[in-house]
C-alpha cells in the first residue's frame, strides 16, 4: 500500500472527525510502518507522522489536537473547525 500525505491526513481527519476510534488509527499506522512504502522523497516526513500516530495508544503519549494540529502541519495541511447546530 503507497503511503501519501494525503493519506494520512485523510486518516488524522476521519479520527478528528470520530470515524475511526483511536485504535483503528493506531492498527493503521502500525501496519503502514510495517507494510506500506512512503510515497518518493516524503518518506522521512511520513514516516515520522505515521510512526506517532502509531503510538497514540499509549497513555504517556496519547493524542491531542495540538499534536493532530502539529502533525497535519508537517503534511502540509492545516485543521479547521466548523460549528454547526446539532
């Protein structure tokens, strides 16, 4: 599986936007590392955005919207909020 910043910031934002729960986020950055190749020269971005995703389960880690905000800057994305009546 090719591995794109569009990609990954598709999965960052269905987690933000509570499509996928914390740990399919995980279970897809973890087999991302393991079997997937980083699109040609954003490897050592993707892989490092991937990579933290990877540990977003992990208590001493977690995942706020800070670091969503920090790692979607890296990708060259930005996150924006909409209020809407519920």
């Amino acid at each position: 599986m090719k591995i794109t910043k569009k990609a990954v910031a598709g999965k960052i934002s269905a987690y933000l936007r509570h499509r996928i729960s914390v740990e399919e986020l995980v279970d897809w950055a973890e087999r991302a590392v393991m079997d997937g190749s980083f699109e040609p020269g954003q490897a050592k971005v993707l892989a490092a955005v991937v990579g933290r995703l990877g540990l977003a389960d992990v208590k001493a880690f977690g995942l706020t919207w800070e670091d969503c905000e920090k790692l979607l800057r890296k990708l060259g994305y930005a996150a924006r909020v909409d209020i809407v009546a519920a």
